[in-house]
C-alpha cells in the first residue's frame, strides 16, 4: 500500500492548496487545514475558509477528488468523540449529519432520526434548530460513534440529563413529559416516553387524567373570554344554551 504522506505530496498543487490563503500556500495544505478545524473547532488565519458553508464543500470535495487518501490521513479523525463535538458546533446539525453520512456511513440517518424523535418530545423547550443540537451534543458525549441497536439505551441516558440542563425539577419535566404524550397517540414518540418512565422503575400516568385538566383548562379560558369580551367572536358562537355542551364536553371522562 502507498505510503498516505507521499501520496500526498504527489497531489497536484491545486488540490494540495484548496482552502489555504494565499500567503501560506508554503506552510498548509488542505489536511492540515481540515485536521486543525476538525480537532479545534475554529477556523485558522490562515484559511480561505471560514463558514460553514465552505467547510461542508471542502470536506466534500476533498473526499470525493482524494477518497482513498482521505480515508486513510483523515478517517481516524472523525471517529474522536471530542472532534465530533467540534464539528457539529463548527457546521451545525444538518451540515453535520451529511458531511458524517457521507464519510463514515456508520448509520448516521439513524442518528438524526433519533434527534429529531427527541426533538419533537422536547418541543416546547425551544427551537427546533437548538433542541435538535443539542441532542445531537448528548447522543455523541453518550456514545460516539452511533450504534442504533442501542438506541432505546442512549435515549434513556440523553433524556436522564434533560431536567439538569434545562434548570427544572424532576417531577416537572416527568409531568411534562406526560402531558405531551398526550399529543403523539401510539407512536414511536410515545413509546420513547413510556420506556423512559419504565427504565426510572415507574408508570406513565394514565393520561384520562390530563385530558381531564386539558379540558377544564380550555373551558376556564373559554368562560373567560365570553366575560371578558361579552359581543366578541367566542361569545356570540358559544351563546348560554351551548354552555351545558361545553360542561359535558370538559367533564365527560370523569
């Protein structure tokens, strides 16, 4: 087999350069640009490159001009949990996950797909952009790199650190987690939640419960707006002869 450190010197300059500013051509080459930002996290002074836009090319093209050099000087790179880390805050999770889908094709669909799972039952924690980074942060920091047979096992764990890092109480975010049962039916959202109830030796409770207060909830508001706004829009469609249906609608799971 070729040594890698002379195939590269044999690359043509002008793929050897890519990304490097044109006063360190003699200095850098495009590995070493793509080893120092992989395992830093930040872009050097003297790279071209420098957003995450042109990293995400660069990888690409790098890979798909030089595959098997990339493989044998770069590969060993983006399986260090810590240069995963740094990569994903450098390129962000949609960046992130192609780039590693393409490199190391070690289930990495999977992985976002897990993301995204957690994200959703997590909705109301933030944005949809920021939630699923940062379960993509806690499922490399549980195990990188990603084994989907061992989904159920990293959910748990991820899940197990979500109360800490959004400063509420255990009891809060189980209710929480609970009440948004309610909204993903017998889906593999779901069955998340229910398994990591399972796992921390309890029950999800029986959500008749919370349909109940959902409903006493909708009716308060309801009741409030008609008091508030007595010709306003809520008022004229729910008159007083609708208000026994409403009461049978809010009360009927009792």
């Amino acid at each position: 087999m070729e040594d890698p450190i002379s195939a590269k010197q044999d690359l043509p300059n002008k793929i050897l350069r890519i990304g490097i500013h044109k006063e360190y051509l003699e200095d850098f080459d495009v590995f070493q640009l793509i080893e120092e930002v992989v395992s830093t996290g930040i872009y050097p002074d003297w790279s071209e490159v420098q957003s995450a836009l042109e990293f995400e090319k660069l990888l690409l093209t790098i890979q798909k001009l030089t595959p098997q050099l990339f493989k044998q000087l770069l590969n060993s790179l983006f399986l260090d949990t810590y240069n995963a880390l740094n990569l994903l805050s450098v390129l962000g999770s949609t960046r992130f996950l192609s780039v590693m889908d393409s490199i190391l094709d070690n289930n990495i669909v999977a992985l976002g797909e897990l993301a995204d799972q957690l994200t959703m039952i997590h909705q109301t924690f933030g944005t949809k952009e920021s939630l699923k980074n940062y379960f993509l942060q806690k499922l490399i920091q549980v195990s990188w790199v990603f084994q989907p047979s061992q989904s159920e096992k990293y959910t748990s764990l991820v899940m197990a650190s979500v109360a800490i890092d959004f400063a509420i109480s255990t009891d809060e975010y189980r209710e929480l987690l609970a009440r948004g049962s309610l909204l993903f039916g017998k889906g593999k959202e779901q069955e998340m939640i229910s398994n990591f109830y399972h796992s921390r030796g309890l029950n999800l409770p029986i959500t008749t419960d919370f349909k109940i207060q959902r409903n006493l909830d909708l009716l308060k508001h309801f009741l409030w707006c008609m008091m508030k706004y007595p010709g306003g829009p809520i008022s004229r469609k729910y008159s007083k002869k609708m208000y026994p249906i409403i009461f049978r609608s809010s009360l009927c799971n009792y």
